[in-house]
C-alpha cells in the first residue's frame, strides 16, 4: 500500500511538472515571437528594437515592475498586449519593417507569458 501511494506521488510529481514545462514553453516562444525583439532575451531592453520606440522599450526587470507582476499576476501583460487605446506596439513594428501575423490571445496565453517572464526575471536577480 506505501509503494503504491509513493508511486503515485511520483507520477504526480512528473505529471506537475510536465504540465509546468509545457504551459513555460508557451510562455516562452510567445515572448520569444513577440516581445524579445524589443525588450531582449533577458527583459532589459536589450532587443534591436528597443530604442526605436517613443518612448524607449521599459526594462522588464526593474523592481517596479517586478512588483506589478507579482502583485497583479497576468493583469499586466494583458493590459500591455490588449490595451485598447493606443498601437504604441504595433507602429514601433510597423516603422520598423517588422511583420507580425495577428495573434488571437487567450487567458492561458496571458497566464504563460506571465509566468515565463517571471521566471527569467527571478533567474537575473
């Protein structure tokens, strides 16, 4: 009965963590696909893009927004990615000869990205 219970952790275990994995992995090619070239591969504004904008692409990493994102989990980068009043985004890409095929978001997309960012933002510490 023991070994069948630990067994039963283990799968467990294994199963958390690959769902874990795989929700990451969204998170980071959505943010590989669609926010790096501006904000880098380490959040810091490091992207090619970055000083193209007006104003400048924001450091992803500081303590403010570190903040936000614990604090509002998701709120942020959806309110970011579907604001409603500006194409601050879209006209930095556009200017720049950067072509995005449209991208229907989801709550689980949201939710990805999130916890992607927040994991290399707790890597650079």
């Amino acid at each position: 009965m023991k070994i069948l219970f630990i067994a039963s952790l283990g799968i467990l275990s294994l199963t958390q963590t690959s769902l874990s994995f795989a929700d990451n992995a969204n998170g980071k090619n959505l943010y590989l696909q669609r926010c790096s070239m501006c904000h880098g591969m380490d959040l810091k504004a490091t992207g090619s893009l970055a000083n193209k904008s007006n104003p400048p692409t924001p450091d992803l990493t500081t303590s403010a927004f570190k903040k936000r994102l614990n604090d509002y989990p998701g709120v942020i980068v959806s309110s970011i990615i579907l604001r409603p009043n500006g194409d601050l985004i879209p006209r930095t890409l556009r200017e720049n000869g950067v072509k995005l095929s449209p991208h229907s978001w989801s709550v689980k997309d949201l939710r990805d990205l999130n916890q992607y960012m927040v994991g290399v933002i707790s890597q650079n510490r």
